[in-house]
C-alpha cells in the first residue's frame, strides 16, 4: 500500500528519542490533558515506533516552543549531543 501520510498536527517538529523517560507531574499532567498532546498522540499511531518520537518530541521545547510544555528541556539538544557523547565514551 502506497499512501502519504500527513505532517504533524499544530506545526509540532518531531525529535527523536527514547522510549523511556522519567517526567515531571506537571509533564505528564499536560500530556493527558492537553489537545496538542493528544492530536499528537493520535498522529503518532499510524507511525513507525511513535514511543521513540512521542515523548521527545513534547518534552523539548527547544524545538516545539509553542506547545510551553512543563518540565520541558528549553536547551538545544543538538548542541549537547556530543557532549553527551564524549561523556558516554569518556567513562566506558
């Protein structure tokens, strides 16, 4: 089956990230009730692997900073990326 899927709903960007996260009550308190989250959420199930994207993509504001989610990382993830990893491979 051919078919195009559409963009995101209210111009979210996506970012990639783990299927696992520890969050704020704040956080997760906006995820369950908040209307972007949950278009996102529907969005996100026709999806490949949306649990890799879902939470990322609204935990970091730095790349959706219209949606003024609590407890989100206001920073630039690709800025800290090889910081991070440099760290990771620093200590193994």
């Amino acid at each position: 089956m051919n078919r195009t899927h559409v963009g995101p709903p209210h111009d979210i960007d996506i970012v990639r990230g783990s299927a696992y996260g520890i969050f704020s009550r704040k956080f997760v308190e906006f995820i369950v009730n908040d209307k972007r989250a949950k278009d996102l959420l529907e969005w996100s199930k026709d999806t490949y692997s949306p649990d890799e994207h879902y939470w990322a993509t609204l935990h970091h504001t730095f790349s959706n900073p219209h949606l003024h989610t609590p407890g989100g990382y206001s920073g630039n993830v690709f800025r800290h990326t090889k910081l991070g990893f440099r760290f990771i491979f620093h200590w193994v």
